[in-house]
C-alpha cells in the first residue's frame, strides 16, 4: 500500500529554475516518515537524490473549509547546495507549486 510508513518513491522530473526556465532533469527517493489519516498529515524525507540537499523533511496538511481545502506544506533542508540560497529555493517551490495548482484547477474545470 502506498501510504504504508517506510514506503519510498522516485521522484523525477525537470527542475524549475527560480528565474522560471527549465534546467536539466532532477530526481529523488523520497521515504514515507509518517502518515495520519484522520488529521491529513503526513510527512516525507528525502533519503537520496541529485538535487543537492543534505537533509530534507517536509509536511504535508490538509484542513477542511467551508468551500474545498487548504494545502499547508512546509519542509526543513539543510543545506541547499549548488549555490542556491533559501530565498531561490522557495521562489523555486512557489513557481512550482503554481503549476501544480493550474494543472490541478485545470483538470477540475476541464480546460
């Protein structure tokens, strides 16, 4: 089963520079730390990977609301390699995370 603690996946794709332009493909192994179904939370590490970190946790919420959900998702990296500093790495997630919210409204509305 997928959500099963200690479960690790592969993770790849392009890396999104934080100027927005597509850089060379980036990958990670990714373990399953801990998962609470009935609070929506869980939590991941990044257990091997090219993309420079020495160690990356990162948690994933999800709080009902009135209308659909709030994502909450926060990591803690140490450190960001390949000198990236911490505001190019958030600007990095923010722009990716943009994409994946489009893609996600996308498919709900059909375009």
């Amino acid at each position: 089963m997928a959500s099963t603690v200690g479960c690790i996946r592969y993770c790849s794709g392009s890396s999104i520079r934080s100027s927005g332009v597509e850089s060379a493909a980036r990958w990670s192994k990714e373990k399953l730390v801990a998962v609470d179904h009935v609070e929506r939370v869980m939590t991941y590490e990044i257990v091997e990977s090219n993309i420079g970190f020495e160690s990356y946790v990162s948690t994933v919420r999800v709080s009902p609301r009135s209308e659909g959900c709030v994502i909450e998702w926060g990591f803690t990296v140490d450190p960001v390699g390949g000198g990236l500093s911490l505001d190019d790495l958030v600007n990095k997630y923010e722009k990716a995370l943009g994409v994946i919210t489009k893609n996600m409204e996308d498919a709900f509305t059909g375009t």
